[in-house]
C-alpha cells in the first residue's frame, strides 16, 4: 500500500493550487484525464485557438495576478477591456440589461421603468406567492421580481438565466449567484441613463494568447511532474480508515483536499446523504471556427430569446485581435438531457445566422464540442444547508472539499485558488505563496 501525507483529488485550477502552495511536500494528486486543466483546457485547431469554455481570469488580488505571470515568462498575455452586450430582438442593449433599459425600443423601456418603480407596491407575478418585505424573499426569481418589477424581470433576466441553468428559477436560492449577480437599485438605474458606469467584477480581464491552459501550467511548474499522476481516478473512498483506491493501487493518506463534485465525493465515500438535494445543469459548448471576420467590438453577448438554442456567444477573435470570427457557443441543458450533438451544431449553425453572428458568406473551417457535466449546480437553501452539514463530517475525518464544485457554490477562478490557499493557511499555518 503506498502512503502519502497529502492527497489531492483533482488536478485542475484548486487542486493545482493546493499542490503548488503546499509547504508539504510529502502529496500525491490524482486526475482521471489525461492531461492536467479541468475545464481550463485549451483547445487548437487549424490555427484557431479556443478553451473549453470562455475561462477569462478577473484578478481582484495583484499577488495572484504576479505568481502566475512569474510562471509564465514566455506567454503574450493580453489585458482586454471588456465590451459585453444582450441581444434584444433586433436591438443591442450594453451589459447589465437593469442599468441599460434606456437603450430599449420605447415601449419596451417605459413598460421596464414603469415596472421598477412600482416594483415594491406591484401584485405578485402570475402565480407567485404574495410578495414579501424586502430582503426576504423565499427564492431567486421572488428577488428579481421584487427588485427589478416585471418587465426586466421577463424581458431577460428570467428567460436567459432559465436557459443558462435550464431549470425553473424558484428552485434557486436568493443569493444563488452571490456577487456575481450585477445588482442596481431604481437611483443608479435612473442616473446610469445620463452617466454611463456597466462596470462590473469583470470589467477588464486577462488571457493569454496560449489559453486558459497556460494559467494551470504555470501552477504545475511548482509541483513535481511524479507527484501527478494522470489517467488514474479515485474509485472508492474509506473515510474511517483515511484509504483511497485506484484502479492501480490503494493509498493511506492523512490528509485528503478534493475539488471533484461533491456528489461524487460522497457517493464514492459511502455518505449518507439525499442525493436529490444536489442537482445542476450541464453545458454543450460549440467551438467555431470561420474563415472571415465577423461583429467587432464584441467579447461576449447575451441571448434571452427562448427560440435561440444558445443563452451565449463569445468572440475569441476579438479578445486575439485576428482576423477570421472564432466563436465560443453555449447551450445549456438539464442534467439528464440526451445530446445529440451533430444536431444541436446543425441548429446552433442556423441560429447564429438567425442571430446575424454570422453571414451566408462564412465558411466553417473547424469546430470543437465538449459537454461540460456539471456546469453550473443549483444553490438552494437545501443544498446550502447539506453542503455545510457534510463538510463538517468531512472535515472530520481529515477531508477538504473545495472549488466551485466540491464546494457546490458559485465562484470565479481566482476564488478557487485564494481558497486553496486558504485552507492551507488554516491546516498547517503557512504556505509556500
């Protein structure tokens, strides 16, 4: 049986981290792929550059901004300012659609403003249970009717996010989105109509011209190439006895940090738990690649229309500054939905000329599909509730799930390697960043 101190399952964005910053050295990380990354692989193709999905890094800490940029000496990395848009009919309205409803058709924004302002004294949506005092409402789609009033509500902010986590918003909990939801009270909407300010966590962003990838091997370069070992998943879990097994052997540990959905985690380590409280969606991303360009000035825009079969498109070929459109399409689905994926490309093609994103004229040149599963989870309160409840018995037993899904939260990759950090902080009172 091999022994190790540290045993880290995953070796993506947290588990990286976790690896790299561990004064330990005494660790062992584990990765069912191939090859290292996650969902920050990067993907090239007939001169095209794409990720898995658009995996942008917003870095609110300038010290992890330089560790990584310290790790990756060779690599052009560009700083964007992003310009970010919905697409309203036959309308484009600047990012966040709450603070830009002026640039709507006239009805449209009357009916929007008239709806925000009565937002508080207005009757429950159809079928919604009677409102609440502010601040208490019971869910994700209660606190967009009550703080943005109908129109906005149901001319995007319902319809897009439905399609992006392809389930009925009431199920969500309030704060599902946390900070990352772009908040904006009757005042600042009013004011942003003569001042302009969409700034958000986002505003400007870094990537490098290799892709999201180079990010994940500049962590890499400080852990040991034989302390990962690829193509080997975690099989099965003995908490009481801190055991691991692979299908190549079974590993002690003393300590083990997983950033593997928590679902999993448990159903692999035998903990009692209602699986039906932990649900998400999934996401079919298409990466397309044309030989002539397309919109300039775009990053990504937002699709709220129910007949689109994308809630997203993004323009790699901005971000690069090249010249032939490379696109990233996202289509969102339940977690069960069988994908037809020759199909769903057929359909996105269609509708992206539907969309005016490209023209009869463009010629695809290549393309690239991955199903992210999952992608986003649904924070509810039970989730909430059942996650704190099963780190704690985790914890207990010498296991730390962390990152978006181990955590099973709603968070940016700069979060999930501050929490890496973090928790090391917390374990051994030091860390090597």
């Amino acid at each position: 049986m091999d022994q190790v101190r540290t045993l880290i399952i995953g070796a993506g964005i947290s588990g990286l981290s976790t690896a790299a910053f561990s004064s330990d050295r005494d660790l062992l990380v584990l990765e069912a792929d191939a090859e290292i990354g996650g969902y920050c692989k990067t993907v090239k193709k007939e001169g095209f550059t794409w990720d898995y999905s658009g995996h942008f890094f917003h870095f609110k800490h300038p010290e992890v901004e330089q560790y990584l940029r310290a790790r990756m000496p060779a690599q052009n990395i560009r700083t964007v300012t992003k310009h970010s848009f919905i697409r309203f009919g036959d309308t484009t309205v600047d990012f966040p659609f709450q603070k830009n409803i002026h640039q709507l058709p006239q009805q449209d924004f009357i009916e929007c403003l008239y709806d925000l302002y009565f937002a508080d004294a207005q009757a429950p949506a159809r079928g919604e249970t009677p409102k609440r005092p502010p601040g208490t409402e019971a869910n994700f789609k209660e606190m967009l009717y009550a703080r943005f009033g109908r129109g906005i509500c149901e001319k995007f902010l319902i319809p897009y996010n439905e399609k992006l986590y392809a389930t009925d918003l009431s199920t969500l909990d309030k704060d599902a989105m946390g900070r990352f939801f772009p908040h904006a009270n009757l005042t600042e909407i009013v004011r942003n109509m003569r001042e302009p300010d969409n700034a958000s966590y986002n505003a400007t962003f870094t990537y490098p011209e290799g892709g999201a990838i180079e990010y994940v091997k500049a962590l890499a370069t400080e852990v040991p190439a034989e302390r990962i070992a690829l193509g080997e998943p975690l099989i099965a879990l003995d908490l009481e006895n801190r055991r691991a097994r692979t299908p190549k052997r079974e590993i002690r540990y003393e300590r083990l940090v997983s950033s593997a959905p928590l679902n999993r985690l448990l159903k692999l380590a035998q903990v009692d738990h209602d699986p039906a409280v932990f649900s998400w969606n999934k996401v079919l991303v298409f990466n397309l690649g044309f030989d002539r360009k397309g919109a300039r000035g775009v990053h990504w825009t937002y699709y709220p229309d129910r007949a689109l079969s994308f809630y997203r498109v993004g323009w790699y070929d901005n971000i690069f500054d090249t010249d032939r459109l490379s696109l990233y399409v996202e289509l969102g689905f339940p977690k069960d939905a069988v994908l037809d994926i020759e199909a769903l490309r057929q359909r996105v093609l269609g509708d992206l000329l539907t969309a005016q994103v490209i023209t009869p004229e463009h010629r695809l040149l290549a393309w690239h599909a991955v199903v992210m599963d999952p992608a986003y989870v649904h924070i509810t309160r039970q989730s909430l509730a059942e996650q704190k409840r099963l780190a704690a018995l985790l914890a207990d037993h010498g296991v730390y799930s962390i990152g978006r899904y181990g955590r099973w939260t709603y968070c940016s990759i700069e979060d999930n390697i501050l929490e890496a950090r973090s928790l090391l902080q917390t374990l051994d009172g030091t860390t090597r960043f």
